[in-house]
C-alpha cells in the first residue's frame, strides 16, 4: 500500500480542509486549482476508508456453527 498524501491530517482536519476549498470555489477563486485539491482529498478519505475497513475485517472472530 502507498504511503498516505496528506498523513500529517487528520481525518477531521481534511474535512475541514475540503470544506474550505468548496467555500474558495463558491467565491470563484481558481476553480480548476480547487476541483483538483478537492479530488486528492477525496481519494485521501476513500483511500483511509478503505484501510479502515481492511483493519477491521480481521479483527472479525470465526462463527462456530457446531455448537
């Protein structure tokens, strides 16, 4: 698995950063520059979704179906 690209943030704090991004876009600030910060963050949260999940599927304990 590739190293994170924002992994100095956390999961809130790209929230927020998102959240700030879309508020620049609303007020016509460079609207290509934000979609672009906006889709790397997005694949930052899906990508720690994704490793979140992961983690917590092995922490799944086995069903004994003989009892």
């Amino acid at each position: 698995m590739q190293p994170l690209e924002f992994g100095y943030f956390s999961y809130k704090e790209l929230l927020a950063q998102r959240k700030i991004v879309q508020r620049a876009m609303s007020r016509s600030r460079d609207a290509q520059k934000a979609q672009n910060i906006i889709a790397r963050i997005d694949d930052e949260l899906e990508e720690r979704r994704a490793i979140k999940f992961s983690r917590a599927g092995k922490k799944i304990p086995k069903i004994n179906f003989n009892d």
